[in-house]
C-alpha cells in the first residue's frame, strides 16, 4: 500500500513539514492520526496526549513510544480486506495501545467494537471505548459516540447529549459531525430546537469538509429556501458533486431539476440519463417515480426513459411517454440487472 511505504520512509523523522506533507496527501489514512500527533509533538515539545493508564499491560516498556508502536502495528494488521486473524491481532494490539493511554487506540477498539472486525460485535462495549477516547480528547470518537446517542445504538437514545458531542467532534474539525449537527438544527426534536440558518452554517462547513451528505441536504435547503435563499444553480452544483461522490440520492434531485430547468438548462436525456442510474442504483425515490407514479416526469423525460430503455433491450414498444405494463417489465428487467 502506498500509505504505508511513504509512512515507513517518515515514521521517525523530526521534520515537521514531512508529517504536514503526509497528513495533506492521506487525509483519511491509516497513519493520519499518528502523523499529527507527532506532529503537535514536535510543535509543542510535550507529549501529544497526558492519559493515564487505564488497566495493567503485560508490557514494561510503558509510555508514548511504546503505544504508539503497538498501534502502528495494529494499523498495518488492520487493512480493509486482511484476514480475521490477522484483524484479532489488530484489536489485541490497539487494546494494549489503549491500555498505555493513547486516545487514538482507544477509539479502535471502540470501532473494533462497532464493526465486529477482530473483536464480536458489541456496540455497549464500543460506546464505552467511545467515551474513554472522547474523555481524553479524540475529536472523532466524539463524533462515533454522539451517533451512538442520536440512534440508541449502545447507550440510551439522547439527542441532547448526541448534540452536545457532535458539536465539539465539528468544532474540532470533523467533518461527518458538522453534517450530523446541520440534520439536527434542520429537523429538530426531542430537545433539540430546530434552527434551519444554523443548519445551512453547518452543512456549508461539511462542504468544506467534502462531505456528500451535507452537500445534499444544503442542496435541498436552496432548493426550498429553508433557512435562507434560494440558489437553484448551486443546489445543481452541490447535488452534481454529491452524486460524483457516489451518494445515490442525489442522482434523482438532479435529474428533476434536470427535468424542469431550473438551476440548468432544460435536459430530457439528461434527466433520464440521472433517473435510471439512480433505479439502477436502488434509490428509493428513483423506483417510486419509474414504477408508481411516472407522472411526476415530464413525457419529454419519460420518452427518453422508454428510448434508453429500447437501446439496452429491454423494451420494444414506441417512445409514448406512456408508462405501460411493456415499459414497466422493462424497468423491472433492468433493476433485476442491478
């Protein structure tokens, strides 16, 4: 993996702007976090973390040095398609890595928890190791642990208490918390007032964070002018990078402003083109159009759905815009084709 090789070339330099280069060019790496812990090490000449030890550790050699070993091993271990044993290995290294303090190590085998990967699945135990991680610090334990409390996934369900961790995790800088804090303040419940500026605030700083869900949902909030202006032409935007990024549903909000001309110039088979990747795709909204109510496109968009239909097979009638059992079978045939 090229992550690990370049790591390996840096893992014990001084060098300061070598661990920014690292942390710029893996953003979502395995060795991201280590990289800027040793980084605030060497820029405040102090320990990058101050945590006592939180059980006994077979190993004598305690401190930063050895913790942050035992966790680069378990990173190596820990690879998205390695073996379950060598996953057990992984989860029995961080645990030891968190036993000797460290945050990071911590919140993995809070995750080791969460994803049943090397250890069983208990999602009580990962709220735990969450909360440990989240005492000491570690921004995106926070984050986990506020999920845990938003959906009572291990712990009872808290919107408050969610709100309270998502937003320190995104004042910290996590992304997927200033996305989960912009949903809250624009859907507000049980506790939690609804507040749709604030979640438009939040939702443009996941942007920032390149997140695709905060893209979608600002995207509709332009669309609607929930909590501020209407921007049709940047909702088009957002929802064309959400959809680059792989979130389904944003395929189909782009094909309907695709359908209508707003936002974009008016596209027929460009919102045929987005529909039926999105049925493709499972998108539930996308089968409910094509399969119930095929009446909420225009008949310029449906025939260029029955015409695309035709050019794979799988339909052989004229381009009607008419929805008949023929068009349906040949729907239901391509969503059998996945």
């Amino acid at each position: 993996m090229a992550e690990i090789k370049a790591w390996e070339k840096i893992k014990s330099t001084k060098d300061a702007d070598k661990l920014r280069a690292h942390i710029e060019a893996y953003p979502e790496g395995y060795f991201h976090e280590l990289a800027e812990m040793r980084l605030k090490a060497l820029e405040t000449h102090v320990a990058p973390w101050g945590g006592e030890i939180i059980t006994g550790s077979t190993h004598q050699d305690l401190g930063p040095g050895r913790a942050e070993t035992l966790y680069e091993r378990a990173v190596k271990l820990d690879a998205p398609s390695a073996k379950p044993s060598n996953l057990e290995k992984a989860a029995v290294l961080y645990r030891e890595a968190a036993d000797l303090g460290l945050p990071v190590a911590m919140f993995s085998v809070g995750r080791a928890y969460d994803k049943g990967r090397g250890l069983p699945r208990d999602l009580a135990s990962a709220a735990q190791w969450y909360r440990k991680a989240a005492d000491n610090g570690h921004a995106e334990a926070m984050a986990s642990l506020g999920s845990m409390y938003e959906f009572g996934e291990g712990v009872g369900r808290d919107l408050p208490e969610a709100l309270r961790l998502y937003s320190k995790a995104a004042e910290a800088g996590i992304g997927s918390a200033m996305a989960s804090l912009g949903y809250m303040y624009q859907t507000g419940k049980e506790g939690v007032s609804r507040q749709p500026a604030e979640a438009r605030r939040w939702y443009a700083k996941a942007v920032k964070r390149d997140q695709p869900r905060a893209m979608f949902n600002l995207a509709l909030m332009l669309i609607s002018g929930e909590g501020g202006r209407t921007d049709l032409a940047e909702a088009a935007r957002l929802l064309q990078v959400a959809a680059d990024k792989h979130y389904t549903g944003a395929l189909r909000e782009l094909a309907t402003l695709y359908d209508e001309g707003r936002g974009v110039a008016r596209s027929s088979s460009r919102a045929a083109d987005l529909l039926l990747k999105a049925f493709r795709k499972g998108d539930p909204a996308a089968k409910r159009d094509l399969l119930e109510r095929p009446d909420t496109w225009s008949f310029s968009t449906r025939r260029a759905v029955q015409r695309r239909l035709a050019r794979k097979g799988l339909y052989r009638g004229r381009a009607h815009g008419f929805f008949n059992d023929a068009t349906r079978k040949a729907l239901q045939r391509l969503a059998d084709k996945g």
